[in-house]
C-alpha cells in the first residue's frame, strides 16, 4: 500500500505567471492552496493528482510541501 494515499499535489494556476521557460513544479495542496504558501493563488484544479504519482524533480520542496509528499522510493 501507499502510505501516501489520499495525498494530493497540483500545479499553480499559473496564467499570471511570466516566466514561460521555468519549470513549474508540483506542490503538495491543502484545501486549494499550495501547501507551502498559503497567501499563494490557487492550486489549478485540473493539475491536481496523487501525490504520489508526482516525479521527484518535479516536487515543491519549500517549508509546507517538502514534507507532505508521500515517500516512493523505487
Ligand atoms: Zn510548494
């Protein structure tokens, strides 16, 4: 089993953004906020996933996240 069930992570809604060429990371959500940055804007629904299906490289690890993501080591 996955001890990470239930664990949640999306993308930032990042049409304000205006840094096309980098990369966007997953942070882990809590309600609908990034769980690292709770003044942040929104989680964009349509990103949100497992958790644990999130690549390493691709994860948050700010205060908040980092310690949120399920461990899957392989
Ligand atoms: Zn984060």
């Amino acid at each position: 089993m996955n001890e990470g069930a239930g664990v949640k992570a999306g993308l930032r809604d990042a049409s304000w953004y205006a840094s096309p060429g980098r990369a966007r990371v997953y942070h882990v959500v809590n309600g609908d906020k990034p769980a690292c940055n709770s003044n942040a804007v929104l989680i964009d629904e349509h990103s949100v996933c497992d958790a644990g299906t999130v690549p390493k490289h691709l994860r948050c690890h700010r205060p908040g996240c980092k310690q949120e993501w399920p461990s899957n080591e392989d």
